[in-house]
C-alpha cells in the first residue's frame, strides 16, 4: 500500500480536498480522503494523471520547421524533413516525445505514429497509450503499412499500451481504404475538418492544396465529415482531432454518430487553422478532450500551456469570460479526455478502484499561492516546471530532480541534428 498526501487533492469527480490523501495498491486507487500520507507535499496538489488525447511524438523534434508558411506548404516541409531519418532516429525523438509527456504530468496519450515507434517508446518509459498507426492511400500500401508496423511492435509493448489505427485524413485516404482500417475494429483516429485550405480542396480541388494533387486521392465533393457520414464510416469511438471549420449540421454528425473530437487550440493557432467551437461541441453533447498535438506545429507537449490556450480562445471567440472556465478546463485533460479515448473506467479520476495514475503539482511561488482556488491555480499556474511527480499504474515514471534522462535527450538531439537544413 502507497499513500501520498498534499494541501491539495482533486478528484475531478468530487470537489477539491483540502489535505487530502490518495492511497493505492497494485496500480488502483484504494482511497482518496482527508489525513497524511507516507508522504506529504506542502505547497502543493495531486490531480488525476492528465491525458494528452492527441499527440504525435515521433515529431518531438521537429519545432520551427516550416514555421509561418501556409497549411499545405508547412506539410511538406515535414514530409521532406521526415524522410531525411530512418527508424532509429525515429524511436529515439518518439523515446524524448514520451519523456517530456510524463515530466509534463501526462500519464496517457492517444498517439497517431507513423512508424509505430511510439509504441515502443511508451512501453519503455511507462506511459499510458493507445497508438494508432497511421495509413495513407498515397503511399500505395494501404493496409500493409499498418501490418507491417504492427508486426514489428508486437511482443514489445506493455499493458499500458494498446494499438489502434488511424486513417490519416479525407485529404490523403480515400473512403475505401477509411472502410478497411475501420472494418479491424480497433480503437481509430483521424484528423477532420482542420483547415479552410483542406475544405476547398476536397469541395472541388481549388486552393492552395491545388498543388499537392498528384499525391493526394481525387476530391471528395464535399468534406470529410459529410462524405465520412454519407458511406456510414462515422462511427461511436472515433477521435476526430481538431474540427476546427465546421458548421451545424455537421456537428451534429459528429454528435449523431458518437464520434469524439480532440481540441489542440496550440496548433490550430500557429497553423492559421483558426479557432475550434469548443462551446458548441460542447453544447452538441460530443465527448471533446484536448491534445497538443505534436511541436511540429505547436511547441511543445506542454498541457497545461494548451488547457490555457483553451480558455483563452475559448473566451475570446464567445465573447464572454464563462465560456471555459478552469474546472471544465480540467476535465478536458482529465475525465474528458479519457471519456473521448474510451478509457474513463480506468483513468480520468482520482476514484477508488480506477488505475493509479495521478499528478502532483507544486504551486509554491506562484500567483495563486497561498491557494484559494486549487483548480484555478493547477490550471492557469501549471507548468512542466511545477510537475513534481507523475505516477502512471502506481509506479512513480517521472520525479523533479531525478534526471536519469540524458541518453534519451542526447540521441533525440543527435536526431534533430539530421532535420535541419544542411
């Protein structure tokens, strides 16, 4: 039995505990009430372990590239750069992704991977996934790419990581290679409605997208959500990532269908993409978590930056300051973001019974410290900096000040070096 106290403990299901305490046991929560733990952490909260719904850690080095260009020219700009690395150096940038999640209070990402190396990544530091190896109609495999990914990754993963597939997107799979991946009947991901640009080019192949077309499937006629929905591919427990142009009758697509949506504000933004209808998602009744999606387009695997991000686009696009406010903002990273992957039975809440997976946040120092609002303070004071411990399945993944990470960040570093221009 393990126990761990702090000023602060928010279930997420219930209301914060002042000096609270959560105990576990082989990897589930076996209490969380007032008293002291084993440990105490004064100055501080224990949060349920955040959930990263969309990510992409096989790019945790590909910052800036391509920075300030449009959507489809910024995509190929890492296409080229992703071909200048094998599946070495792939791992070692997914191993560095999956670092920097749990030293971020991250304890589950639901991961689209190109190679797979995320898996691996994962399963070596002890993060909580599901990976969905992506699929594309352009590069003439089809399937086979998911086989071929699966087959190398099976018999190294862990409990923790599940594996799903993720067609990629309406823009580069076409409806029938959507109904294969689909028809495996794993957990699934795409990317839906993310760009202006991606709409044109699937109503009639105009706009800037023009340019790609020898590599991407005819056009579509319509968008992805509506062609998607049309052929009965919409389904209960597909995550949409970003949906960012749609409309009303589409949400309500999503929303008929029991599709989740995953909110990466971040990326959205410095992409030009625009701002998600995260009141109207909401509002529609879909199951909406948020990712960070990975620093090729926003900076870094930084949650707390991107529940931030929410709020204030949030508030700004409604006009008004309740339109997110910091609990429904961390339910999004929490019991939302688990609800939208399909595992809040297991993870989302500090609930006895449920895996041990918890955050504790240092809130010393910070502007909201002494603290009379701890879910205001976690949200708006966070920081991978304030990340004390993340524990993942009762076992404590990350620590502050235990730095036995400097392999993962060296051969990560020597990977970016191949990226960059020559």
């Amino acid at each position: 039995m393990t126990s761990l106290s702090a000023d602060w403990v928010l279930p997420v299901d219930g209301p914060p505990i002042e000096g609270g305490c959560v105990t576990w046991a082989d990897g589930r929560i076996v209490s969380v009430a007032p008293g002291r733990g084993e440990r105490h952490l004064d100055d501080a909260a224990i949060l349920p372990g955040l959930v990263n719904a969309h990510s992409h850690l096989e790019y945790a080095t590909f910052a800036g590239f391509g920075d300030g260009l449009p959507f489809a020219r910024w995509i190929l700009v890492h296409m080229e750069r992703k071909a200048r690395v094998g599946l070495p150096e792939m791992e070692a940038i997914a191993r560095l992704g999956a670092l920097e999640c749990l030293a971020s209070g991250v304890t589950t990402v639901g991961d689209c991977s190109f190679t797979g190396a995320a898996a691996t990544a994962c399963a070596e530091l002890g993060l909580r996934a599901i990976v969905y190896l992506e699929v594309f109609t352009n590069d003439g495999r089809g399937l086979e790419r998911f086989w071929t990914n699966r087959a190398r990754i099976d018999g190294s993963g862990s409990g923790l990581v599940r594996i799903g597939v993720s067609p990629h997107a309406p823009y580069t799979v076409a409806l029938d290679l959507y109904r294969e991946a689909l028809g495996l009947g794993l957990a699934a991901a795409t990317h839906l409605n993310e760009s202006r640009d991606e709409l044109d080019w699937l109503a009639d192949g105009t706009g800037p997208w023009e340019s790609l077309a020898a590599t991407l499937p005819p056009p579509l006629g319509r968008s992805g959500i509506r062609a998607l929905a049309e052929q009965g591919l919409l389904r209960s427990g597909l995550v949409a990532a970003h949906c960012v142009v749609v409309d009303e009758e589409e949400i309500a697509l999503l929303a008929e269908h029991g599709v989740s949506v995953v909110h990466c504000p971040r990326s959205n933004a410095m992409l030009g993409c625009g701002i998600a209808p995260l009141a109207q998602l909401r509002a529609a009744g879909l199951s909406v978590g948020i990712g960070t999606d990975s620093p090729a387009s926003a900076p870094s695997f930084d949650l707390f930056e991107e529940l931030r991000s929410a709020v204030y686009f949030a508030r700004a696009r409604e006009g008004r300051p309740d339109a997110l406010s910091a609990e429904d903002a961390l339910r999004l990273a929490t019991i939302d973001g688990a609800r939208a992957l399909g595992l809040e039975t297991e993870v989302g809440t500090l609930t006895p019974g449920k895996r041990a997976d918890l955050t504790a946040l240092s809130l010393a120092g910070s502007p909201y410290h002494p603290v009379e609002d701890p879910t205001a303070a976690v949200v708006f004071a966070g920081s991978p900096e304030r990340v004390v411990e993340t524990v993942v399945d009762g076992i404590t993944r990350y620590r502050q000040g235990e730095d036995e990470w400097h392999e993962v960040r060296s051969t990560a570093s020597a990977a970016r070096a191949r990226l960059l221009t020559p």
